[in-house]
C-alpha cells in the first residue's frame, strides 16, 4: 500500500470508531449536565433569543429534510432507520468496548452475524416457536444488552420528571429552555431505547424471509459493461444454466402500515415539534 492508502485506511477506520464511541458518551454527559439542575445556557436576553430562534430553524430544516428524503425510501422506512441508529450504537459501543480488553475482563465477544445464517437463541418472531415472556426478556436482558436500555430509560426519564417539576416551580419558560429543553437535549435519542424494550415484551410475528420476496431470474448482459463495478442484468422468464435466481421483495411488502409501531413513536415527536414552532413564532415577533 502507499501511503496516501495508509493514511486513507486509517482515516476510514477510525472515523466509524470514533463515532460509536462519542455518541453514547455525548447522551451520558447530556443526561448528567440536565440532572445537576445547573444552566446549560448562561447568556442575556438578546443573546438567548438569537441561540433558540437559531435552534428553532434547524428543527424546521431537519423536519423539511426528513421530508424529502421519505419521498424516496417511505417515511416509516426511514424514521426507523433513523431512530434505529439511536439505540443500535449502545451495541456497536459494547462490541467495541469489548474489543479493547482482554476477553478474561469482558467475556464472550458480540458476534455479528447475517440474520439468514444465524441460529438466534430464542425465536422470537415465530408464534410457534417463541419462548415465554420471563425467559425471552431474560436471555436479551444478559445477552442482547437490553438492560442498558432499561437503565437509560429510567434514568432519563426520571430527570425528565423531576425536570418537569422544578420547571414548574420555577414558573418561567426561560428557566425550562436554559434546563430542561436546553437545545441539544436530544430526548428522542434517549427515549428511543423504548424500542428494544418493546420489542422484547412483544415481539411482531413475522413469516418466513423467502414468504415476503418474490424469485426471478437474471443473467448478465452480453454487451460490455461501461462499469465493472455494477452488473447489469436481463430479468428473464425461466431458467437455464446462464442464469441465476434474483430475490426481491413482494409489492405488497413496499406498502407501508401506519399501525400502533408506527404512530406512538410519532407523537411525542411531533408535540415537539409544535413546541418549538410556538416558541420561534413568539421569538419572531
């Protein structure tokens, strides 16, 4: 390798790393700070309206962006992708973490296996096969890091409570937005650990991976591909020894369902969202 792929390599790797690493940490500081009851914004009046009409824009920029991006993928498609990222960066940290000592100090390593090849410890998604509630929450509980999420669940929900409280004692708006809504507070990142939660209290029943997919078949194209890196390919009716089987998902299952998974994550996003449109039109004027 030379050493401009050296250097790229290393930039490559660590940028990912450090990611999962700062973003679990940033939620824990974030909590710690709002617990302490201490002002995270110490500014004057003038500076302090500049800072949440500012605040106020980017949420009405990322909601727009969020938007359009849906037009694409489905909005349900990518808040999920979205909201997954949240808790899934507890398990990449936990991953890494263990990575980092000796296995005598960590244990057993998280292994990473596509979900077609693993053999999963409790077959939560088959009606026929799932284990009771006691031993499904119990072996995620040890083995599938579910009681961080539970930790940091109640831990921010009880800062949000007494927040609340204090808040109200205090009687002033400016006091809410300096403490408890101090912006960077990230709620919807903390509370997205209801997810997982969730998922092993009542997991959704799902049939087989090749049941919702339809196969077709393809061969490449005679012609010379402009790209090498991209296999362009003719669908054909039946097969034959040039062709392969394709796998893709049925119609039906690229329709999204607004259903009780969908909605309630929804609510206190968009109560937010509302807040924070009557606060930059009370800054407006």
């Amino acid at each position: 390798m030379t050493w401009k792929q050296r250097i790229s390599a290393i930039c490559h790797c660590a940028s990912p790393i450090a990611s999962m690493m700062n973003r679990p940490l940033c939620s824990w500081i974030i909590l710690l700070l709002i617990a302490s009851g201490q002002p995270l914004i110490t500014a004057k009046s003038d500076q302090l309206q500049s800072i949440l009409f500012v605040y106020f824009l980017s949420k009405i920029t990322a909601h727009a962006e969020e938007l359009l991006a849906s037009t694409s993928c489905g909005y349900l498609a990518l808040r999920r992708r979205i909201e997954g990222m949240h808790w899934l960066h507890t398990h990449l940290f936990f991953a890494l973490a263990k990575e980092l000592v000796p296995k005598s100090l960590a244990g057993s390593r998280i292994g990473f296996i596509p979900t077609a090849l693993a053999e999963s410890k409790i077959q939560e998604r088959h009606t026929d096969r799932r284990p009771g509630l006691f031993r499904r929450v119990r072996v995620m509980f040890l083995y599938q890091e579910l009681w961080y999420h539970v930790v940091v669940v109640l831990a921010a929900a009880t800062i949000f409570i007494f927040g609340l409280i204090k808040s109200n004692d205090e009687g002033s708006l400016r006091y809410l937005l300096t403490h408890l809504l101090v912006p960077g507070a990230a709620w919807s990142s903390h509370f997205a650990s209801l997810r997982p939660i969730a998922y092993a209290l009542w997991p959704p029943t799902m049939p087989e991976r090749r049941e919702l997919m339809t196969r077709e078949y393809a061969k490449p194209r005679p012609e010379a591909k402009v790209n090498e890196d991209h296999l362009q390919l003719h669908l054909e009716d039946s097969s034959d020894g040039s062709t392969f089987e394709v796998w893709r998902p049925r119609a039906e299952q690229k329709l999204e369902f607004w259903d009780a998974w969908g909605i309630l994550p929804e609510i206190p996003r968009h109560i937010s969202l509302f807040f924070w449109v009557a606060v930059g039109l009370r800054l407006w004027q």
